[in-house]
C-alpha cells in the first residue's frame, strides 16, 4: 500500500521520526505503522463510543439539560 502525504504531514513524521529515533532509539521506518495502528484504534473506540451513546439514547438513557450545567458548573466554577 502506498500512502500520499502531503508536505506538512510529511515534515511532522520527519520531526517525529527524528524525536522517536533519539529519545527511544527507534527506527524512524516503525512510526508509519505505529501511526496506523493508533489511528485505526482510535477509529473504532470512536466508533464503538458512537454505538454506545445510540443505544443510551434508544433507551431514552439522557442526562437532562440542568444535570449537563451543574456537572459543568461543578467541574468549572466561575
């Protein structure tokens, strides 16, 4: 499989790859598949999360709108 990056993303796996490769001693060639990996498990516990929250909501499982702003206000007093 071939995969196109664009100049961006190519200079941000070059500074990665660069960074991995002092600081842990790794091949800047194991960063390609490990960035694979992380994005498809990412892919799918977003995923697997969506589905979670559709079967909530088909069961009528909703925080009401109060319960949202007082866990908010809770969380991040003023």
């Amino acid at each position: 499989m071939e995969v196109q990056l664009t100049p961006d993303q190519s200079a941000r796996l070059t500074r990665l790859a660069q960074f991995a490769r002092l600081a842990q001693g790794r091949a800047a060639e194991s960063l390609d598949p490990e960035a694979i990996d992380k994005l498809l498990d990412y892919d799918e516990w977003f995923l697997r999360e969506v589905d979670h929250g559709i079967a909530e909501a088909d069961r009528g499982d909703f925080v009401e709108h109060d319960d949202v702003r007082k866990m908010n206000e809770d969380r991040y007093p003023a």
